[in-house]
C-alpha cells in the first residue's frame, strides 16, 4: 500500500498518492466482507438472483477497480511527463516506474498487474501488521529483544533496506504473529490426483480446505503452541531450542506455483513498519483482555485494538 501513499518501503519511491485513499480502503474490506457472506452460495446464482449481497459486492469491486486503475494510469502520464522534460521536481525508482522503464510488458498489463496487487494488499497486510503490533505490546520482553536486535543491527540509526537481511527476531516476530493469526486462515486446493487422508479416500478434482488456523495453534506441531515466541523461528538451533517441529504446518502465504505473489512485498513492508516503530515507541496493550479473532477469507480482530504507544527517549 505504499506505493499508493507516495513512495516505497525504503522511502525511495516518487508515484503520486491516491486521493481517494480512504474510499479505495474501504471498498477492499467490502470486497472481503462480501465474498465472505457468499461463501454458502454460489455466485452465478447470486448473480442471476441479482442478491443485495451481490449487489454490494460487485459495487465495491467496481468501485475500487476504477480507483486503482485511475491511480495508475495518472502515474504513468506523470512519469511520462517527466521524461519529456516536465517534471515537478519529484524523483526516485517506485515500481510503476521500474515497470515503465523495463519496457517488457505493455502499460494494460502494467495497470492488471499493480491493481491485482492493491486489492490483494490492502487489507491483508495491514491486518497481519495489526496483530503483530498487538502481540509485542502483550510481550514487553520480546518488544525488547527485537528493539535490541534492531539497534544492534542498524547502530541506532533508522532502519534502511540494508538491514533487513540481518534482522532475524525481527522477522520471526512477523512468522510467529502468522502462525497465531493466519490472515488467510484457510487454505483451499483442488486436487490434482486421488489421494488419502487420514484413512478417506480423496478423489482428484475435489476441493479441500484445511484450516492453517488450527494447524499453527497444534501441540503436536508446535511446542507452547498457544504461546508467542518468535524465537522457535532462528535458524541457530541453541537459541531456538528446537520450539519448532514441522514448519509445514504454519504456511501463511500458501505453498508452490499457487503461493501469494504479493509475499515478498508484504514481508518487506512489515519489517520496515513494526522495526521503525519499536525503534521510537514503546507499545502497550490499553486492556488486558484478550482481543478474540474473526476466521473469515481473512482474520480480523473481533473488536477494535487500542494501543498505547510512548515515544522512546533515544529517538
């Protein structure tokens, strides 16, 4: 979502935000809401009933198609401009930009692309990044373990691209907070070829779904499953203590040719966001009340998370 707002993750990007921000959010989340409530019915029927349900949904992904590809295409005639010399002083290498420059792919694609991109992020990642806010302030010691990380890695400094390699509680602090709330918290395939499942025969073509919410919360898979520890995520085995058992139980952004493609980018914009924050706030929960989830095609919190952030006195 970045690139929306006006620039990359690492800062460096120069797109024009969206004006209609807000309302494009919004639209996204009643794209999710909806197709939530369409789960027990089929959407051609839906369609050919013409359901309120129906109704919302398609207005919403109208809506926010249009939005998205109007961002867009606003950007190319911006960058494009600048290229023949009427340039308003902005600069930088965003993805639109990147993408103009490679000239390997037509800007009807380019557009396809970057609104799959935004629909598919704006509501995702924000809410994973949510949940791993939530999870550091109910854990004040590893809030403090990835500050220490953070500023042993970056001197003090800001967090820049060339630290993220090395921030390794950092990003198992985003993995644990995935296992616990799986912002897609169900997986579905169909089959490629009969199989057997616990003892039930599988016929190909079928779908299956399996629930990446219960898996990443099991005993048997994890040890302390129900409890926050991003360290069961370091490849050093002594500093881990073996808290994993099976990886392939928590996959948050699926498996194989049909994994979200949007991965990369969703884990480079939560790094940036939850290390810049601990950096310069100390976070704690408002209430110590446990904040129960909503499992729908994404996970929400059940009431709102109210954060009490103190600036740190370093930064």
């Amino acid at each position: 979502m970045n690139e929306m707002t006006g620039g990359t993750g690492s800062g460096s990007g120069s797109e024009k935000p969206m004006a209609n921000i807000h309302e494009f959010v919004h639209c996204v989340q009643q794209i999710f809401v909806e197709s939530a409530n369409m789960q027990l019915i089929p959407p051609k029927l839906a369609f050919r009933l013409n359901l309120p349900v129906w109704s919302r949904f398609e207005g919403a992904a109208r809506k926010a198609l249009d939005l998205a590809r109007t961002y867009v295409n606003e950007n190319v005639e911006h960058i494009r401009n600048e290229v023949n010399g009427e340039s308003d002083g902005m600069s930088g290498q965003g993805i639109i930009r990147q993408l103009l420059n490679d000239g390997s792919i037509s800007v009807e694609e380019m557009v396809r692309i970057i609104v799959d991109l935004f629909i598919a992020a704006a509501d995702t990642t924000s809410h994973a990044t949510q949940w791993a806010l939530y999870l550091l302030s109910r854990n004040p010691q590893c809030q403090r373990r990835m500050l220490d990380e953070v500023n042993s890695v970056t001197g003090g400094h800001i967090v820049e691209e060339c630290h993220l390699p090395h921030l390794s509680y950092t990003k198992g602090v985003i993995k644990e907070a995935l296992r616990l709330y799986p912002v897609a918290p169900f997986l579905t395939r169909y089959l490629s070829h009969d199989m057997e499942l616990s003892g039930y025969g599988i016929p190909s073509g079928k779908l299956i779904v399996m629930s990446l919410y219960t898996t990443g919360r099991k005993c048997e898979y994890f040890n302390d499953a129900n409890q926050f520890m991003p360290e069961r995520w370091l490849r050093d085995k002594e500093l881990a203590n073996h808290q994993t058992i099976n990886t392939h139980a928590c996959l948050p952004f699926g498996l194989g040719v049909r994994s979200c493609i949007g991965r990369r980018v969703a884990e480079i914009q939560m790094q940036f966001l939850l290390s810049r924050i601990v950096q310069k706030f100390q976070l704690s929960a408002v209430s110590n009340k446990e904040i129960g989830i909503n499992l729908r095609m994404i996970a929400t919190p059940e009431q709102p998370i109210h954060l009490a952030l103190k600036k740190r006195a370093t930064l």
